[in-house]
C-alpha cells in the first residue's frame, strides 16, 4: 500500500487508549474475555472474498499492494466487479480443514472477514442479496461449518467486518469511481451494517470477538450504537480499537507494526501480520517469512504485552496455500514444545537491550528466549530475584549460572538447542521477578538499537536477511518506496545523536538516505538526511551528522534511501539513537 493510502485508511498507528468503555454495563463480562484473550496469544487471520479470484492480477496486468484491495486499485465499477460472484465456487473448501491448521500451529483463535471493503458478505445475509449464499454458484454458508469446527476444537472464533469502508454502496466510504456525490452514511448503516452486524452476532454460536476496520468517517454517536449492539447480543464479545473513537476493548498496532519495546500503558494489544506481502490471496506472491521470523516475532510481541494475529489468504477454491500451511504446521511444531513459555505468561518486567533474547513470565518462572545466538557466555541485566535452577525447556538440559548483584551469567552450549528460539526457564525465589532500578521495562537505557529485525519493512522489495542480520533492497520503485519504520508507542522522549550500522560497496555508494520521526498529519518532529558513503562491503558503524528529536506522540522512526537502483545493494542492520543529556 502506498503511503498515502496508509495514512489515509489506517487508523491504527495509535494503540488508542481501548479501555474506557469497559466501565459500561458490560465492565465484568469484557475484564473476563479480556483476561482469556491475554492468554492464548496467538491467532489466524483468514482474508478470504472474491478478490482470491483475480488474485492480483486485472485484465490480465500484474496489480501492485494488497490483493483485497484490488477493486479499489483498479476502480474497477461495482457492476464489473460483481461479476466475479457468478465464479466464486470453493468446493475445496472444508472448515474442519483450516480449524484444524489453525490447531496445527498452535494458533488459539481465528478471525474471518466475513465483509471485507468490497461489500460482499461472505456469509448467508437477509441485509443484503450480495452474498455468498445468494449470489454464487456454491450457494452456501462456509462460515456456518468453520465457526463450528473452531468451536469443536476450543478455537475462539471472531469476524472481521469493514464497518465504514464498502465499495458496494453509494452510503459506504471509499467508491468514488461509481459514487462521486456526497455521501450519506446513516441510512447504509442503517440498512446493512447495524442488520449484517446482528446477523453474524446471531447465527454463528458465541464469538470471541468482533474485528472492525477503518473506522474512517463515522461519528462518535454511531460507533456508539455498533458498540452497544454488539454488546447487547453478546457481552462477551470482545471489541477491537478499529471500531474508532476509542471505543474498543483491547487494541491494535498499525499492520506487521511491533512496538520497539514491552508496551502496557493503553491496556492489551494486538499485531495483525502478513506471511506474505497480502491479506487477500495473490497468486504470484511467494514472498513467505521465514518460520524462524515468525517464532521469534511471536516470542517478541508476547514478551512485549501482545498477541499474534497472524494472516493466511485462501484461495478462490477455498483452499489455504500450501506454503502458508507449511510454515504454519512448522510454528506449531516449536509451540508443542515451547508452548509453555508463551501460552497464559506475561510479560517481561525487563527491557530489551538488543535483539539477543526476550522474556515472558509465569509465577515463580521467567522464561528467557533466545533468539540470537551469543555464544557460550551470556549476561542479563537487571534480575535481582534469585535464580534457584536453569534449564532448557526443550530438552531439560540444566544450564550453568552465576548471579552477582542483578547480573546473571549464563554458560550456553556452542549451539542453540533451538536455532528459531532456545528458551531457558530460570526458577525463582520469588512469585514475581524482583527488578533492578534502572532495567525495568520502560526504563530505557541512554544507548537504544532499533535493529532492522524488528522494523517493519515498508513495500514490496525490500528484505530482512538473518544472516547478515541486516535489511537491503531499498530501492525506490514507482511512488512507492521502501523503508523501514519503528513503533516507539510512546516509550521515547528527547534529542538523540545516531549511528547506523550498514554496509555498502564502495562501488554503489551515492545514494541519499533519509530517517524521519513522524506522526499523521503533522510536519515531521525529526529528519535527518545524507549520502551514503561506501564501506569496502563490510558492516560499520557510523555517527549521523545532526540529531533526532523523538516526542511520545512520534509515531514513526522511518529509515529509507531515496536514490536510484544503486541503493537496493546497500544493508542495513540497525539505527542506534543515543540520548543526550538534558
Ligand atoms: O485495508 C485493510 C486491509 O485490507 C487489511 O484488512 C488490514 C488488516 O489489518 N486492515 C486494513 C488496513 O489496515
């Protein structure tokens, strides 16, 4: 997606504040359900509609960004668009199939679109004759089968619906092509969001959430009315912040956005992820993440306070990539050993000095994951409860230590037991990990690395390298350019120098770079800018000139090169903000 559009349609950089309205009636059922949600951590996404049919790809031409939004793209008109329904027949699809993927990979909860932004429900609707059951050749309800394959198995099952955006109707936002007079959106909810929203709240056993999205132009009165009806037909239903105006029960990060550091302030979170480059399926797009990403991402954003939502695109025959499944059943794979040290833990008191290890905790336990592999010595900081026993989780193996003052010193085999996350469960003395002044979460150092790992890689192209730990392929393409961008979510505050680690070959050096701090709708409250200098090819470490200011209401620290193709070879591994006194 573009920069524009992302600005334009998604809300989420801000994990807005979700919990004042869990002082409603509802207060006791929602502090329930939250509670469950905290715990099983990791989810399935399905983007599943009629764009799986031209699954990136019109009239025969390639369609850059997000397959979903294809129609949008394109503007293609609502009568050329409805066509695709007349095709739209998944035989292949079985619900107890994708329950039980979902059940493969360790994943404890499932959300659907059940209306994406191009208005087709994918559900049988009485609101409206556009839907799978009514005007497709399959003639049937999928959702009908897998909410009762989830629930067979103990999956909490949610909907996702596009509450605002629907680029079916003159009352919906976003089709200007078909619809360029104003437009009037009450009686669209009225008609078809308020019944199709009873309708999937009726018909489909209980729900674990509900899913809105771009909540965009609505008013505060009318999500006001969607909150409580949801709630009225299901108390425990939980809401995401997506319905707006602060409205939600737990909240979202911006899409694959993870917050630099462990982030509680504004109640439970959620990162809604690609395995690929699309929601909705795409055919040409095999630009899979690495299982070991996806295990250390997952370890990363349960330690941080969050959950995993992680998204596969099924195919206009109902049928999940193979890839997808594969990389799914291997994640569920190191969960069955290591689920124990994810599922119901909290997360970590500590901060994250770099990307060597992460912490979640049980009472009495702190499990330590590593993920980058530091050799046969590794300290922790800032842990002053005594340790009363070290081992790995997944072969028992106990794992030698010394404690002095909040030091911890391990001895490590040479190798990781696990390459994707080697986790060590330490026993404590006490219930909860006692904490050093200085090292507890929040209290961040003066020296921070935002390392290339755990930005999110903006656009198409570029790519994360594990093993040169370092990003490349910045190159600039069309409007859209890649870099790579940083949550801070308020944990910053002050004038940092820089130093970016990189390498470049001197015979590729010249292209201009530029890092940014930033938030919507306002000039930048930082921007440093240069030429990239030549390295010999090796990785060093250089001091930017000039200074960034970071504020908390900074949204993003964004790193890109704005040269020509010269600037895809050069590697990025990580920015360092150093803050200076004052
Ligand atoms: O526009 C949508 C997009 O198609 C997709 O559904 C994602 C998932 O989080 N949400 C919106 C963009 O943030």
């Amino acid at each position: 997606m573009t920069r524009r559009l992302f600005h334009l349609f998604v809300p989420a950089l801000v994990l807005a504040a979700a919990a004042a309205p869990a002082q409603d009636r509802f207060a006791t059922e929602t502090a329930k359900a939250l509670k469950r949600f905290d715990g099983i951590k990791f989810g399935m996404f399905i983007h599943w509609g009629l764009y799986a049919i031209p699954a990136g790809e019109w009239k025969g031409r390639y369609v850059r960004g997000i397959g979903e939004w294809i129609m949008f793209r394109e503007r293609i008109p609502v009568k050329e668009y409805e066509q695709l329904a007349g095709q739209f027949n998944p035989v292949k699809f079985n619900g107890d199939e994708w329950a039980q993927l979902a059940q493969d990979a360790g994943m404890r909860y499932m959300v659907i679109t059940s209306k994406h932004h191009d208005g087709f429900a994918m559900f049988k609707s009485a609101a409206s004759k556009y839907n799978i059951v009514d005007a497709t050749p399959y003639a049937r309800d999928p959702m009908k089968e897998l909410s009762a394959a989830c629930a067979r198995r103990g999956i909490d099952f949610g909907f996702y619906y596009s509450q605002d955006q629907d680029w079916h109707e003159p009352g919906g936002r976003g089709n200007n092509w078909d619809f360029p007079e104003k437009r009037d959106a009450q009686p669209y909810l009225e008609q078809k969001v308020f019944p199709q929203v009873k309708e999937i709240l009726s018909g489909y056993g209980k729900l674990g959430l509900i899913w809105f999205d771009t909540p965009g132009m609505l008013s505060e009165k009318q999500v006001d009315g969607l909150r409580a009806q949801v709630k009225t037909l299901q108390p425990s239903c939980l809401i995401n912040s997506r319905i707006g105006h602060n409205r939600g029960d737990y909240a979202q990060t911006g899409d694959n956005a993870i917050p630099i550091q462990v982030y509680l302030q504004d109640g439970k979170w959620e990162v809604p992820a690609t395995l690929n480059d699309t929601w909705g399926y795409k055919k040409n797009d095999n630009n899979w993440k690495d299982p070991r990403d996806l295990v250390a991402k997952l370890a990363d954003i349960v330690s941080k306070g969050g959950n995993y939502l992680l998204n596969v695109g099924p195919t206009a025959e109902g049928v999940i990539p193979e890839a997808s499944q594969k990389i799914l059943r291997s994640i569920g794979k190191w969960l069955e050993v290591n689920g124990e040290s994810i599922y119901g833990t909290s997360p970590s008191p500590l901060y994250f000095p770099d990307i060597t290890w992460r912490v979640t905790v049980k009472p009495g336990k702190v499990y330590l994951h590593i993920l980058n592999w530091p050799g046969t010595k590794l300290e922790i900081q800032g842990l002053e409860s005594q340790v009363k026993k070290a081992w790995f989780l997944a072969n028992k193996a106990s794992v030698q230590f010394s404690q002095k003052g909040p030091a911890l010193a391990l001895t490590l085999p040479p190798k990781p037991v696990d390459p994707w996350d080697s986790v060590i469960v330490l026993e404590i003395a006490d219930q909860q990990p006692k904490i050093a002044e200085g090292y507890r979460a929040g209290q961040l150092p003066q020296r921070l690395d935002l390392h290339a790992w755990i930005a999110r890689l903006r656009g198409e192209e570029i790519r994360y390298d594990w093993t040169t730990a370092s990003a490349s392929n910045f190159r600039r393409f069309e409007r859209e350019s890649n870099s790579l961008a940083w949550y801070p979510y308020k944990s910053l505050n002050g004038v940092y120098d820089v130093e970016i680690t990189y390498a470049c070959d001197d015979a590729i050096a010249g292209s201009k770079f530029r890092l940014a701090s930033e938030r919507r709708g306002a000039p930048p409250d930082g921007v440093i800018e240069g030429v990239v200098e030549g390295t010999g090819g090796a990785f060093v470490t250089r001091k930017l000139a000039g200074s960034l200011p970071v504020r908390p209401a900074t949204e993003t620290i964004t790193f890109g090169l704005t040269g020509d193709d010269k600037s895809a070879a050069v590697k990025v591994r990580k920015i360092t903000l150093v803050r200076r006194a004052g």
